[in-house]
C-alpha cells in the first residue's frame, strides 16, 4: 500500500501548527508557533489575539513545514485540519487555509477532531493498534473520558462539568504569583512541597458510577486557603515560598487524584484493557508516574503520548491517515464546530 502524504493543520487554541505526517505513523516535518509569550500577561488565552496571531503566522508556519519535509504542495496527498473543538477565531483561521489549499490543488479535504487526536498521539510509540481503549484527555481546555473503539469512533464516558484541569492549574497559578502557562509552573515549584499539607476536595472521587470531574471547588478551596473568604488583591499576599510550594503539591496532588481515580473507573465500566492519555496536563510528571503505579496494579496497558506529543501540535493530525485510508473526505461546505465535544 502507498505511503500518503498529509499536511495537517492545527490552529484550535494558541498553537499555530502544521506537519507532514504518512504511514507509520511517521513525521516528516512539524513546526510550531507558540503564542505563550503573548497570552502571557492575561495569565490566560485572549481568544481575538490568537486569532490574530493564527492569521500572521499560518503561512509561515505551513512553508516552513513544507520545506523541512522537502515537498511541495503538488506531492501532498491530502490537506488535514482540526475543525472541532476549540476557539471559533482560532479554527476559522485554520480551516479556511486548509479550504485554500485543497481548492487550489484539488487534494481531499480531512477533518480532525481536536481531542481524538490527542488520544491517537499515543500510537506513535505503540506497534500495535492503540483501539479499542479508554481515552483521557486532559488539558487546559479539556477533560474528557472517552470509550475508543477506533481512531473515529469514540463516546463520550463524561467530562468536567465546570473547569478543565489544565484551565485549574493557570488559575491556581494566578493566585499563587506563579507565571504563564501554569501547569509548568505549578508542577516544578510543587517539588519543593509536601502534597499531604493541605486536605483539598477531590470532587466525585468515590461516586464510582460518575464518570466526571469538578475542579471549581478545588480552586475555590485553594482561594480560601491562601486567602480567606474576604476580597482580596492576589498581587499583594506574602506567602512564604514554602507555603507556595506545599498549596502547589497539594493542589496538583488533588487534581491527579481525581483523574487517575475517574479513569480507573471508567476502565472498570467498560471492561477495557488499554487507557491512552493525552492533552497538555498528561506531561505532567506525577500524573504520569501515578497512572503508571494504578495501571501496573490492575493490569491495565497504558499508553501516553510523549512529552512534546501532548501539548497542541499538527503531529497528531496524523489521525488523518485512518480517514484517509477510510476515504472519508470533506466538501468544502465543512465548518468549524467550536464548543463541540463528543
């Protein structure tokens, strides 16, 4: 069977992205534009500045790719873009490049589901098929449970009903004084902090038969913790670096609680045996190390998408290789499907 040649576009949030991915899967060129610096003094994504940001550098970043692949637009196979879920201005950007190019060199067309993707990032350190499996993605926009029988076939187990975790960890950095993007940050000062110093909630963590997660309390309590009940100016708290370092290891160790707790749940519902996981917050060390303690104990097969592969990029567009084989090609009547999630 022939190799195909995709060119996979990513624009759901504030990473502007592109990638030549074939068989294998296999990469022959990815480049990222990351706009951390620019959302980084909201301590959050401005959604008209991404879209800006999208606007200048797509090109760009799509001629780089190409040139790092060593290909032209004629050698491509197929043009592949994450349509669903994420900022409106964000995958308007992206789609109607991907529209562009499809017209103008009469390639199929591919639509990419955002979080699908994230889970299919996983089969690129897998020799085997990573379906059927569990999926989790979890992310600063995100955190969902799936049932995956296929690259394309997943449904939805639950998801968070109010902030994603990753949303969680920019804000927990906010109060704390702790740079942009948060999880980072929360993350590395935590090692110096003792996780049990604070009894924050684990929200539904012994509500077997809920598959959903609730950060708000979490953040809430960390709120009161550090501040009071009172209106208060973050800016101005002295907290003593100890103190910053014991609410971070607490705070993250409720947050990996309730994800390794929920996942492990729903591996028990659906009696599968293989959890992928991927999104930005699954490169967080002790959420890797703690899946990995509860999956070697119920053997269970995990598989998380490397570091670099978890944050958004165009790489895991690669899941445009199944549809591709599947000829499920796109019209150019495809839309965006923004608040999306299935």
């Amino acid at each position: 069977m022939d190799s195909p040649l995709i060119l996979a576009l990513e624009t759901t949030c504030d990473e502007t992205a592109a990638a030549v991915v074939t068989r294998g899967p296999a990469v022959l060129a990815s480049v990222v534009a990351s706009q951390a610096e620019l959302h980084e003094k909201f301590r959050g994504v401005v959604p008209e500045l991404a879209a800006r940001a999208h606007i200048e550098r797509i090109l760009p970043v799509i001629e780089e790719t190409l040139r790092k692949a060593k290909i032209s637009l004629s050698e491509l196979d197929a043009i592949a873009v994450a349509n669903e879920p994420g900022l409106s201005g964000s995958l308007i950007v992206g789609l109607m490049a991907a529209k562009s190019l499809a017209l103008a060199t009469g390639k199929p067309l591919i639509a990419i589901n955002h979080l699908n993707a994230h889970i299919y990032a996983c089969q690129f350190d897998e020799l085997e098929s990573i379906f059927p499996c569990v999926g989790l993605v979890v992310s600063g926009g995100h955190s969902h449970l799936y049932r995956c029988e296929s690259a394309f076939d997943f449904e939805l187990l639950g998801g968070t009903i109010d902030d994603a975790a990753g949303e969680a960890f920019d804000k927990v950095a906010s109060m704390l004084g702790l740079p942009y993007p948060g999880g980072p940050a929360i993350s590395k000062v935590a090692e110096q902090g003792n996780p049990q110093a604070y009894d924050f909630p684990r929200s539904f963590i012994r509500e077997t038969s809920r598959l959903e997660f609730s950060f708000s309390g979490l953040k809430t309590a960390v709120r009161y913790a550090i501040a009071g009940t009172g209106a208060v100016d973050f800016s101005s708290l002295d907290l003593s670096p100890q103190t910053i370092a014991d609410v971070a290891a607490s705070f993250q160790q409720a947050v990996v609680e309730c994800l390794v707790a929920k996942s492990f749940q729903a591996m028990e519902y659906t009696q599968l045996k293989t959890l992928c996981v991927g999104g930005g917050v699954a490169a967080n060390r002790v959420l890797r190390h703690k899946l990995a303690e509860i999956a070697e104990i119920h053997g269970v097969k995990l598989c998380i998408s490397r570091p670099d592969l978890c944050t958004d990029n165009a790489v895991m567009g690669a899941i445009a290789l199944e549809k591709y084989d599947a000829r499920q090609f796109e019209t150019l009547e495809l839309d965006i499907r923004a608040g999306l999630v299935r």
